[in-house]
C-alpha cells in the first residue's frame, strides 16, 4: 500500500524519470486540423515540431476525457494508500477540472487529492517528483498531501521565447496581450504567477534573456530542485545547465527535460526555460 | 404523429444534432472567447457527439430500449469527452440517462425530466458555474420544457419549443457575461448546445428541408445587435451585481427545486438552484442572505453556507467591462512621452497611461495626477522620460492619493530602456529597481536641427546645420541627420554586439530612415540595428545604444 502520484502531460516529466518514480502521466490532446494525437504518447515532440513548423494547421489541444481519469482513478485506487493527482493551473487549462469529475466517477478504494499545481511544465513535474520522492519513501497520503501543496507555493518557471505567436494563437496569451504587436522587438519571457500567464521580461536580445534565465534561479535560491527545459535547442539548453551546475547548489541533481507537444502549442520553438522549487523558509 | 420515442428514435436524434454541429463546426469555433479563448469549443462538442454516435451504433442493444440507448451514449460521452465544453456534453447525456433508466420508450414528461437532469448535472460538474454560458442554455432549455411537457402536446412540439427556448438563451448570453459582450459575439458553447438541440429536433420530425448552415442568434447580419446589448448591458451591469453572494445546500427528503428556485428568486437576483429531492443548492445575489437562510433552514438541514460581499466583485466587474485591458493590476505604470509612436510604443510595452508631453511642452503636475488616477493600479510606477519633467512627476507622486514611485528617467531613451525592463509580476520596490538599473544601461542619441549658429562642447555648429548630441553633450554636427548619427556612433565607440534601437522623428519618412540605417550597418557591421518610428516632433532621430 502506497502512495500513488499522477500528473498530466504538461507537466513535461521525461518518460524514464516518470517510470522510475511510478508517477502515471495522463495524456492531453493535441490536433493538427483533423488529425488527433495523444501528447507525448502518439505523437513524439520531434515529430511534433516538424509538424508546428512545416503547417499549414495550428495545433489545438484539448483536456483528457473525464473517463480517462476515472479509469487511471480505479485502477490505481485498487492497491494503493491514497491518490495525489497533480496539474496544470486551472486558469489555462480544464485539465484540472476533468480530473476532479474523474475523482468523483472513479470507484478507488482509497482517497483522491487532486492539487492545482497553478503552474507549467516542469514546475508542475518538480512538484510530482517532490510527491513522488516522499511516496517511495514511504510517506502517508496526508504527508505527500502536505508536502505536494507547499511544493505548490514554491514552485515557479519562466521561458524564453522567440515569439509570443504561439501563445496567442493557442488563447494563452492571458496578462502578457499588452505586449502583443510591439513596435519594438524583443523576446518575450512568460511565466505563471498565480495562476495565469504573464510576460515576466522583454530582454531584447536572446544572450539577455539567457543571462535573465539565470537570475531568475538566483533569485529562487535556496534551490531545492530545478529543470532546464527547452523546445528545439537541445545544444543550448545543456549549456545553460552546465553553466548552472556549476553555480548553483540544489538538495537534488537538476534535470534536462523538453517542453512536449502540447505545452510546445503555446511556446513554439526556440523554447528555453527554468523550473524551480525553492527551499522552504525559516 | 407519435407521442413515444423509443432507442432508434434518441439514435436517430443525436445523428442529426452531429450532423448539424458538422456543418457548424467552424462557426461555433469562431465565437470561442469564454473561458479561454482557443477557437475549439465547436470541435470539441463535434467531436464527443461523433464518439457516442460510433459507440451508441455499434451497440445492437440500444435499438431495445431508450434507457439502454441513452446508457450507451453516456458511457461513452464521459470516456470520450473533449475539452471543457465537452466535459458538460457529456453530463448533457448522463442526465438523459438517469431520466431514461429502465424506460423503453419517452414522451415530452419523461424528456423534460431528461433535459432538467442534464442541466443539473451541468451545473455540478463544474466548479464554478458562470451565467450566459452553455450552462444557462441548458437551464433555460429544461424550464421551458417542464413548463409545457405536461400539457398533452407532442415531442415533436416540446422539441420546438425547446429549440426556441434555447435560441432565446443564446441571444441573451452577451447580456449575462461581459466578456462576450466585449467581444461582441454569443457564447460558443451555448450556441453548440443550441445547434445539438435544433439537429435532434429536425431528425425526429424528419425535416431536412431547413437550411443546414444556422445564423447565429443575436448576430444576424452584423454585429449591431451585440452592440447594443453590449451597451445595455454597461447600463445594468451595477445592478445586477449587489449585495452579497450566498450559496446555501439544504438536505433533506421530498425537496421540490423548482419550488424552492421560484421562492428565491423573490428573496435574491442572479438565482441558480439545482440538485434533487435530497439535496439542493441554493445561490443567489441579495441584501439579505440572512433571510435567504432563514427561508432554506424551514426546508431541511442547511450546511455549505457561504456569504460574500459582492463590493468588491463589482468594482471588478464594472472596470473589466468599462475598459477590458484595465482590470485591477499589482502595478501600473503613467509614461510622459510626446509622438505617437512613443505613445503606442510606451503603452505596447505595458504603459498604463501614457501622458502627452516633452521638451517644450512639460505636463502640469495636476495632468501627471489624472492619469495616475485612472490607472489601473494602486502603486503606480511614473516615468517623467525628460529631465524638466522630474520635478514635477515627484511633486505628483507626493500628492498622489496612491502609492507612486518615480523612476528618474530624463530621456525618452530611458524611458524605454526602464519599461523593458518593467515586471508587472514583481513588487513595486523590486519593479523599480530593476527599471532604475535599467537607466544606466543605455546611452543615448538625438539629432536635430540647430537653430542658430554656436561652439558648444568643442563642436562648432551653424545655424540650420544638423546637431547629434550623445548623453545630453554636443558630440557631431553635419549636413544631413544620418551623418550627424553615424559620428555620434562613433563617439560612443558603437562595436560588436551593441543593438541600437533608431526612433524616427515625424520630420523624416520611413524611407529616409530606412537609406540610413542602411548606411550605419555597413558603418558598423558587428552591430544590431533596429528602426521603429517614434513620432517624436523636435528631434530627427533619437537612438538608444545597449
């Protein structure tokens, strides 16, 4: 009897390290005109990217199928202690909200927390990882409970984006619209904050906005864990990373993780970012 | 005609309503503002309704009974369900289902009931149930039918009225929810929901003579109509939205809803109430949710009460609706900067308010004041983007009745290197410091005209002749503005990898400019060049150098 941890797959969790952990990730949707895939699942992020490029259909996602979660639900409620269900923030996506109809039509046999991450990408996957470490350890359901909602308070990403295209043509563009079709030129910087998309910077150019990337962890030092993601610029990514191994101290080793199809439909590529979790204060 | 559907009968419904929304798809994509607004919503309800058509006709079973019809369908809706609005179609198909369990067949009673049930379940499977949407199509489309389902009449006539019914809805959407009303269109979802009703009602009356493609309601031919209910709406917005929000659940047996719904709404404004015989949900908008309560408390056990002060609410509302990039915001910023492409390129940036004003002509302390004021914000950041201007910007920030910083810019150079560098996500002392850094990190350029002859700063000038000055010195002078710049470039020791931002001036043409910058990047080829127009009246060019 355990604690068993599921995410969707905005939260950007690479595949091996979803399967060490056991944590389950429930796929989003992701069209390209008639087409349907299964992020991450049917659709791989290379072909993905093509695809975004070569058009001539925009990708949309949608939510998976409250049923779906319900399955994953009673399946996993067979065996295990409790349920911790972790997602993308509830201000852009209905993910969250399939998921907590999902708890109420699952027959598990154990409770099901379903926790608004109010982030993105791996700042979502840092926090199941938290979830996931404590679970294998052997920690109760209202421990991973409580663990999982202070990692929430903790967690924050930003990336680098070469345009803001993608965020508007996908109806993600939130609080950061103010800045659509600037005279001026400069590569906008979006992250969450409460919930909803904001553009935190608008270096003008990328080499600022990479040296931005870094501040932005200083200043969420004491670092507990954090991820270096990026869309089409493997190269670049890993230099970023180890540049930050090499400054920056964290409780466990940083990861290197690639924004999938479905959160690619909102960065486009050229992607470069950072998800951190901060140490807990005082 | 019959007065009982059996399982074929939902089968052949539903096949219409899905080849309705087909032909509808895009239409109803194209209206998708609410709550995200990603232009699939027609998609998505297309794409559930086509699931539970392919489950439901593979199942010889359904054609046995209309329970087992509506069971089918709504097992594979919520396995199949896409998107938020197919999230709620699928509880449009689980209401069928418990109002058809253990039936064969249906008339207009049993089908009210189904309609009363899908609504209900609607409202509860999400978690904060918004007027004007699907959700209040569904509802409208359930209380009509049990208005008129027990008066003898046939499906085929319940289903129009119905479909009337549900039209009606649609149309009033843009007056119930202002973000459409903004957007100037109806809600997308309740539109879809419409069409899913009007296809079922065309197949099980077997017309298929009507025109396919559906106007929507309330947009037919232009959008003058949701003009107009935009603005009637701006009228009753304040009254719509008073008192306190109060969501009370009673428990007990033999709860009738829609008795409980007809005393609230005489007790409060804004009324959803669901649930069953067991369990209801009372919400409503009144001045008295003590008396709310009270009447709920004479029903049964009352518990889940929740009281909130709509004030602030509507202080919201009404400035979302007003002005829809002005909600309340952590920060805001007043820029004073003279030319329009200043003023859109200060206000593209994330200005809030951008004032009129510059070399010639410095704003008045109570100007800087007023647009404070209208900020969106109660900590205001202000850039007086002109020396003259500093003084007068602290003056306004000490008489503010908000709390106001000002970041001492004294060039519109700096001004834009500061709002690059603005973070609307930080608090305002981190905002500020982050912008006051940002000033130094620019040098800055102006050409113009000098106006009479003169030796300044080393540099002899005569009159007419063109001046670039670097920081506020004499740095060259030439015949022409690009050679006046290009020596002030060289001055600045511009190399490789500055990024120079030109702003053109309204005395010269873009084509010009363009002939310039061309010539500055051959000058200096490990540099980044940018021209924008900037507007600005006195100066021929101002340029920034990062």
């Amino acid at each position: 009897m355990a604690v068993r941890v599921v995410t969707d797959s905005l939260a950007d969790l690479p595949k091996d390290i979803a399967k060490d952990y056991g944590i389950e990730v429930v796929p989003l949707y992701v069209r390209f005109g008639d087409e349907e895939f299964k992020d991450g699942v049917t659709l791989s992020s290379d072909e993905f990217y093509k695809r975004l490029t070569a058009g001539p259909h925009s990708p949309k996602t949608a939510v998976p199928a409250v049923g779906e979660f319900a399955e994953l639900y009673s399946r996993l409620g067979q065996d295990a202690e409790g349920i911790v269900s972790i997602h993308i923030s509830s201000k852009v996506s209905g993910t969250l909200n399939s998921a907590e109809q999902g708890a109420k039509e699952a027959k598990a046999k154990c409770p099901i927390e379903v926790v608004d991450s109010l982030q993105a990408s791996m700042a979502i996957g840092l926090i199941a990882l938290t979830a996931a470490r404590a679970a294998k350890k052997g920690a109760s359901f209202d421990e991973v409970v409580k663990l999982t909602r202070s990692a929430v308070t903790r967690a924050h990403c930003l990336t680098l984006m070469d345009t803001l295209e993608y965020l508007e043509k996908g109806g993600r563009i939130g609080k950061a619209a103010a800045l659509l079709g600037s005279l001026l030129s400069f590569k906008p910087m979006v992250g969450l904050k409460d919930g909803e998309v904001h553009a935190f910077d608008k270096p003008r150019t990328r080499a600022r906005g990479i040296e931005k990337l870094k501040e932005f962890l200083a200043q969420h030092s004491p670092v507990e864990s954090y991820c270096v993601m990026h869309s089409t610029v493997p190269e670049e990514a890993q230099a970023l990373l180890t540049e930050l191994k090499a400054s920056v101290k964290s409780d466990v080793p940083p990861i290197l993780a690639r924004y999938g199809p479905g959160l690619g439909t909102y960065i486009g590529p050229g992607g470069l970012g950072i998800g951190v979790i901060e140490k807990p204060r005082g | 005609m019959r007065a009982r559907a059996d399982g074929n009968d939902l089968l052949r419904m539903m096949a219409g309503a899905s080849e309705l929304l087909a032909v509808n798809v895009a239409r109803v994509n194209s209206l998708n503002v609410f709550p995200v607004p990603d232009g699939d919503t027609g998609t998505n309800m297309y794409l559930t309704l086509k699931e539970v058509l392919r489950t439901a006709r593979a199942d010889e079973s359904v054609k046995s009974s209309a329970g087992r019809a509506a069971k089918v369908m709504a097992a594979s809706a919520l396995r199949e369900a896409r998107g938020n609005s197919g999230v709620i179609l699928s509880q449009f198909f689980k209401g069928i289902a418990v109002g058809l369990e253990g039936l064969d067949g249906f008339g207009p009673p049993e089908f009210a009931r189904c309609l009363r049930l899908a609504s209900d379940h609607a409202y509860k499977s999400v978690g904060n149930p918004v007027e004007g949407t699907i959700l209040t199509v569904m509802r409208r489309v359930a209380e009509e039918a049990e208005l008129h389902a027990e008066r003898g009449r046939s499906l085929d006539a319940l289903m129009e009225r119905v479909c009337k019914a549900a039209r009606k809805a649609v149309e009033e959407t843009p007056s119930m929810l202002p973000v459409l009303a903004q957007a100037g269109v109806v809600d997308a979802g309740g539109h879809g929901m419409y069409i899913v009703l009007e296809g079922a009602r065309r197949a099980l009356a077997g017309i298929d003579r009507e025109t396919k493609v559906l106007p929507v309601p309330g947009m037919s031919g232009s959008n003058g109509r949701a003009a107009r209910v935009a603005e009637a709406f701006l009228a009753t917005a304040e009254d719509e939205l008073y008192g306190f929000c109060t969501q009370i659940l009673v428990t007990g047996s033999g709860l009738q809803v829609d008795i409980i719904r007809t005393k609230v709404e005489t007790l409060a404004r804004s009324v959803v109430v669901v649930g069953d015989t067991e369990a209801v949900k009372v919400h409503g908008h009144t001045e008295d949710p003590d008396g709310l309560v009270a009447y709920t408390r004479s029903l049964g056990a009352v518990s889940q009460v929740k009281v909130q002060d709509m004030d602030e609410q509507k202080k919201e509302f009404s400035a979302m609706h007003r002005a829809p990039a002005k909600q309340a915001q952590p920060l805001g910023v007043v820029a004073v900067a003279s030319g329009e492409g200043f003023g859109q390129l200060f206000s593209s940036l994330g200005a809030d308010c951008v004032v009129d004003g510059g070399d010639t002509m410095n704003p008045s302390v109570q100007q800087l004041l007023d647009a404070i004021d209208q900020c969106p914000s109660d900590r205001v950041i202000l850039l007086p983007n002109n020396k003259n201007i500093v003084p007068a910007a602290k003056q306004a920030a000490e008489a503010a009745s908000k709390t106001v910083q000002v970041v001492a810019s004294t060039s519109v150079v700096q001004g834009m290197a500061a709002i690059l560098n603005y973070n609307v996500t930080k608090t305002l002392d981190a905002a500020v410091a982050d912008m006051e850094r940002a000033l130094g990190s620019v040098r800055g350029v102006s050409v113009t005209r000098a106006v009479r002859a003169a030796t300044m700063d080393g540099v002899q000038v005569a009159q007419g002749q063109v001046i670039a000055m670097l920081d506020g010195k004499l740095a060259a002078s030439g015949d022409a503005p690009g050679d006046a710049l290009r020596a002030a470039l060289v001055k600045a020791g511009v190399g490789g990898g500055a990024l120079v931002t030109v702003y053109r001036g309204s005395g010269l043409t873009d084509s010009e400019a363009q002939a310039d910058v061309k010539a500055l990047r051959q000058a200096f080829p490990g540099a980044e060049f940018e021209v924008v127009f900037g507007g600005q009246p006195h100066y021929l060019y101002l340029a920034s150098i990062e």
